[in-house]
C-alpha cells in the first residue's frame, strides 16, 4: 500500500510541475499582449451574459451540436469527462484505501452507473472522431478536406490517450469487483463485464487493480501534460476564451484602434511610440493571444470561409495557426528580461523576432498579403468557431498597419480611399448627385435643412450605393414608395450625407472612418434625428453599432424589418400576386453579424403566389457575395470569383427571381448573373432585386399623389415572425 502511494504522489508532482511551468510561461507570454479594459469591462456589465454563454456553449455545446455528428460526439466526450472527475477522486482515494469511496454518493448505484454509461459514450465519440478523421485525412482530400494544415498527428495522440484513460479504468474497477473493493454493489455495468472477463484470473485480480489504478493515474497525468503542449490546451482554456468573447456570437463591432489600453487619438498619436495596429506580435491584446492559444484546429472555419472556399490562400485557421506558431518561436525574445539575454539568444529565435507579421515570399513574413486582403469580413468564421476565435479583429489589426503605417494595400482601393477623403463617398462622385434619385419620384421627399421636427418620424438613410449606384437607386426609389405609401412620414439628408466609413474602416484605415464618422454623427445630432432606417447593411451595422463608440446613439432599423412591420400592422397590403420561384440570399452583414434572418423572408411570404426555395447556404450559414470589408473594391484575381460561386448555388433552386437586403450584394450578384446570361448558364429572364422592389410590385400603390394609405380598422393582434419587433435591433 505504501509504495503504491509513493508511486502515485511522486508521478502527481512531477507532472503538476512540468505542466505548471508550461502554464506559467503561457500566461507569461500572453502578458506581453495589449490591456483589453472593454473586454474586463463588458463582463462586469453584462455578468448573466457571460453565466448564459458558459451554461449555453461551454456546458451545453451549442455551436458544436449544430455539425450534428461530430458535434454529438464532442458532447459525448466533453460531458464524459465531466462525469468522470468523480472516477479520478476514486482512483486517488483507492491509492490510499482499497476500499475508498466517495464520501455521501460513494455507493449509489445511479453514480456508478453514470460512470460506466458515459466511459463508453466516451469510447463511442473517440471512435466517431477516428472515422470522421480518416474520411476528412488532408493527404486524400487536400484542400476540401478542414483538418487540411492542423496539427493532425497530435489529435490521434489524444485519441490514444482519451482511450487508454478509459481503458486503464474499466480494467482497474473489473478487477476491483473480484477482489470485493469495489463501492458500487450494482449499477456499474461496463466494469462488471470486463469483471467478468477478469474473474477467471482468481488472485491476480489484486495485482491488476494495483497495477492499473497507477496506470490510470499515470495516464491521466501524462494526458494533462500533453494537453499543455498541444492544441487540446482548448481543455482548459476555451471556456476563458468564450466568457471574454463578445456577446452573443463573438461577432459585433470593430473595435477602436488601442495603444496601452486607451483609444488612440489620432491627432496626438506618435507612430513611433503608439500601437498603430497589429505590426508585431505583441501588438495583439491578451484576448488576441488567448485566441491564438485556444484554437482547436477543427477547421470549421476554414470549411465555411467564402476566400478559401473559392481557391484564395486565405484560411482563418491557417491564420490562427501561423500566429501562433510565431508567438511560440518568438516567445524567448519576449520573455528576456534584458537586452543582453536578448543578445544571447540563438540567432533562430532573433531571426523568428525580425520577422514581419505581413510580408511576401522575400520578406519571409508571417502571414501573407494575399491572405490578409482575400478576406470579405463576412463572419463565418466566427460564426462557426466553437471556441468564439475572433478572427476579424487579428486581420482588421493587421490590415491597420499595413495601411496606416506601411502604406502598404491594393492598389485599386487606393482611389477609393481618396474619393472617400475628397468626396464623402467611394465613387468620387459631387454631393448633389445625391439628391437625383428623388427627381424620379410622383411626390415630395423632405430634404433636411436644420433640425428636425416632430412630423417626421425617420431619417431616412439613403447611402452612397442607394444614391449613386443606378441598381441600388431602384431599392431606394421603392423603399421610399412604401413608406410613402404606408403614411410613414420621413426626410433624408441628401447633400449632407456621407460615406459612414464603413468600406475605409473594413480596410484598415481607422483615420478616413473616424474623420467621416465624426462628421455624420455631428450631422445627425444638429439635425436632432432619433430614429434612423436603413437599406444598407453596411451603413445599418455601422451607425447602430459603430458610431456608439464615438458618441452616436440613435434608433436604427434596417429597411426590411421596417417594411416587415408595416406589413404585419395592415399598412402596407400586398395584394398583386408575383408568380414566381425566388431564392433569397442573404446579406453577411444583415443576417449572421444583426442577426436579422426572418424580416425580409415574412415580407415575401405576404406577397401572394412567391414561391420561395431556399439555398443550401443560408441564414447562419449563408455565402456572401464577395463585397465585404472593402472587396467591393478590390479586384479578385485569384481563384473562383466569389459571386459566381453563389449565383451557381442560386442557379441550383432554379429561380426566377434572386431577392437579397443589401446595395452590395445587389451589385455583385447581378454581375454574376449578367456573366452567367452572357456564357447561356442562366434565363435571360432571371433578376437581382431587392426585397424592397418585391414588395412594391405587390402592394397596391394610391391613385392620389401624396395620399397616405389608409390604416385599416383592424390589425394583427400580435407582430408576425420576422417582423422588425421579432427580429429586434441591432444587438450591442
């Protein structure tokens, strides 16, 4: 009994110290990260957020449940091991006393038959994970397969760990039912099997439970060193990782540009001395580096990321990963505590410190041009991160230094940047052009000149494409139609809109958006708007959860939930039918970052004889177009363009119409439809329009220029699914 104490105990400290150290130069180096007070700030605020998030995601495994098999798997594993922290206290409690049991629940049959149930649901996940490792093996499937660059050779180990830690337990507990030690006189059906198998042995049954309660032990020990080492730290550390992520899908609002934890202000900021970005490693906040440490390298973002999927170098895992691998191998040099150890460290370590965090082949840097600005911004893969990785925040920081510090982008975005500086809007176009669209309607839209009055009810949010853009100048004329139609009393700005920043902002030029943004939010504010609707995702995401962080507090909505609302109130009625098969697509920003999925599909399920068909990439997991953070005005010159992948999804429903929510998408899928019309793969008939454009053709327009509708004597007693009430505001 002595030595087997010994045994156990000896092998406890030496693996608490070999992991321990491990931890603590871990901690140490995501020290040497940037103070992120807003994330601290956040949870103190919002504190049952962050209790539901844990209960939710961590506990519950929501976003792993929704890939079905391997999420029900993951779940089995997960929730065994929490099951099976009991059989860890037994297996100590049994170095000390063959006859241990846990103290009150030691010898409830219902314990030890939970521990038996979930070891083998815990055989059956690892078995699942191995088939589901040998389909998806990246030397078969290479590219399309989403373990393609992780670490792979390290998660067989912990599978051959995982099952040697049930292994060694059953073994132990079947062997301790034959020498009559065993707490659990009934229950425990899985140790009384392999008991079984075992009782032929007679005595021997003492040495094998001896022998396997230190093999259990020592396992488990070696496991949680490994752990430490490998990509599996995710054990520990993705429930933290979660609790600091922004809630309530790790996507939400670009972040102000920091440099020691303050907002940086441009006008006093010195290149030199402030962090301009992401330029080094440590420039990433303690968050970013705990992203880096808690990637578990399962690929699902890669598989959902619109740039790889169409061929670009652009993986967000990959991303991740070669982050990570640079804050490992430059770790040494982070840590030294002077220059002199600096000095001393092998020229590996010093070259791995000298390398850029954005460079080309010559430069040897750590990620890739090509990588960085492949990305649309479009959050799938947030989205589908178990462990909420934020991976927009990493590139958006790199994307910043590049810009504002190395000057270093596209250069056909160049021009866009300089219209929006010189003109307020991407297109360089004169204020006045702004105002054009209005001359094509049957009545008044009040411009605003000075604040506005209690008559009207919404700023009206037109937008650079909705103004200038003649596809997108459709969708505004009908938006405008409706609310006119509806007695919905509203106004707009015209010449004194401009550009809400969002494409220089997505580019990394924080200084173009901040000077724009200060200039909208000072108009907003004179004119005295509250309420604000918006038919542009981008500038609808931007003022509702953007312009927060510099002052700019208003009521936003975008168009479809409004019109959605005014539908299910009885003051828009859709009664001309539109025989058609339609397909609606939705927009990143709309639908996976605000969350405003059902609005526009209520809309079309009102106009009567649509006949809507889903494509197989929707709502959470729909395709973008290819237009966001700043694409639109890039050139793709690699791999399968971006919209032709999603009009060859929507071509697969066979539609006669294409509806969407957003100027953008507007203009990048009826490109595509144009190239697909041109080459014969699609009807000449087939259009992109907004739901907006729908929903006019149907709603019965008055006879009597400037007449408001009438409100009918009745209205739905409650908001429809989908309505603006259904799908709500813009979360913070």
């Amino acid at each position: 009994m002595a030595l087997r104490i010994i045994i156990g105990l000896v092998l406890t400290v030496i693996a608490a110290v070999i992991a321990g150290r491990r931890l603590w130069w871990l901690v140490r180096l995501g020290r040497t990260g940037q103070p992120a007070p807003e994330r601290v700030a956040s949870l103190r605020e919002h504190p049952g957020q962050g209790a539901e998030t844990q209960v939710t995601q961590v506990i519950g495994q929501r976003k792993l449940l929704q890939w079905s098999v391997p999420g029900i798997a993951h779940a089995l594993t997960f929730w065994g091991f929490i099951v099976l922290i009991l059989t860890i206290i037994e297996a100590y409690g049994d170095l000390f006393s063959r006859h241990f049991a846990i103290p009150l629940i030691g010898t409830w049959a219902w314990v030890g038959f939970l521990e038996d149930l979930f070891a083998v649901a815990v055989l059956v996940g690892i078995i699942t994970f191995a088939i589901i490792r040998l389909r998806n093996n990246p030397r078969r499937e290479g590219r399309s397969s989403r373990f393609a660059g992780s670490h792979t050779g390290a998660a067989w180990i912990v599978l051959l760990g995982i099952f040697l830690v049930i292994a060694t337990l059953l073994i132990y507990r079947g062997a301790q039912i034959n020498t009559g030690d065993f707490p659990y006189p009934k229950g425990a059906f899985a140790s009384q099997i392999v008991g079984h198998w075992l009782h032929p042995l007679g005595a021997a049954n003492m040495g094998i439970e001896t022998t396997f309660v230190l093999l259990q032990l020592a396992v488990i020990l070696a496991f949680g060193i490994f752990v430490t080492y490998s990509k599996h730290l995710h054990i520990a550390i993705a429930p933290l990782n979660v609790l600091f992520a922004r809630r309530p899908n790790g996507l939400g609002p670009l972040e102000p540009m920091r440099s020691g934890g303050k907002v940086l202000d441009f006008e006093e900021a010195d290149p030199d001395e402030d962090v301009f970005g992401i330029g080094k490693i440590e420039d990433l906040s303690w968050k970013g580096m705990l992203d880096l440490a808690t990637c578990t390298e399962c690929g699902r973002c890669q598989s959902q990321c619109p740039a790889y999927y169409t061929g670009k170098p652009l993986s967000p895992k990959m991303i991740i990963l070669e982050l990570r691998d640079h804050a490992f191998a430059k770790a040494p040099y982070l840590l030294a505590d002077s220059d002199d150890a600096r000095a001393a460290l092998p020229d590996a370590v010093k070259a791995e410190a000298e390398r850029p965090i954005v460079g080309d082949e010559e430069a040897h840097g750590v990620i890739h041009p090509d990588e960085l600005w492949s990305c649309t911004n479009c959050g799938a893969c947030v989205e589908e991160c178990p462990v909420d990785i934020e991976h927009i925040d990493h590139i958006t920081g790199m994307r910043r230094h590049q810009v504002l510090v190395e000057s270093a982008f596209p250069a056909e975005a160049a021009t866009m940047l300089k219209n929006l500086e010189n003109k307020g809007n991407p297109w360089g176009m004169g204020e006045n052009k702004r105002l054009e669209w209005i001359a094509e309607l049957d009545f008044e839209v009040p411009v605003v000149d000075g604040p506005i009055g209690d008559e009207v009810e919404y700023l009206f949010w037109v937008g650079c494409a909705g103004a200038l853009e003649d596809r997108a100048k459709k969708t505004t004329k009908a938006i405008a139609q409706l609310l006119h139609t509806a007695g919905v009393s509203f106004a707009v700005l015209g010449p004194a809109e401009a550009c809400t920043g969002d494409p220089a902002r997505r580019m990394g030029n924080e200084f173009v958006y901040s000077m724009l943004a200060q200039q909208n939010i000072e108009t907003l504010n004179e004119a005295g708007v509250k309420k604000i609707v918006a038919s542009c995702p981008h500038c609808f995401n931007t003022i509702a959860r953007e312009y927060p962080q510099l002052g700019g507090n208003y009521e936003v909505m975008h168009h479809t939930q409004l019109l959605a609302r005014l539908v299910a109130d009885g003051r828009l009625t859709p009664v001309s039918p539109i025989e058609e098969k339609i397909t609606y697509h939705d927009p990143c920003f709309l639908g996976r970052h605000n969350r405003v999925f059902t609005a526009p599909r209520e809309i079309m399920e009102q106009v009567p004889g649509v006949r809507a068909q889903e494509m197989h990439r929707c709502k959470e997991r729909g395709f973008c177009c290819g237009a966001g953070g700043a694409r639109m005005w890039m050139e793709e010159r690699i791999g399968k363009r971006i919209n032709t992948e999603r009009i060859d999804e929507a071509l697969g429903t066979d539609p006669d119409t294409i509806s969407t929510g957003c100027p953008f998408c507007l203009v990048m899928l009826g490109d595509a439809v144009a190239a697909k019309k041109g080459s014969g793969e699609a009807k000449e008939s087939l259009e992109v329009v907004d739901v907006a454009q729908l929903l006019v053709r149907s709603v019965q327009v008055p006879a009597t220029v400037g007449a408001a509708a009438p409100v009918p004597d009745t209205a739905p007693e409650e908001p429809a699914a989908g309505t603006a009430e259904a799908d709500g505001p813009a979360p913070e």
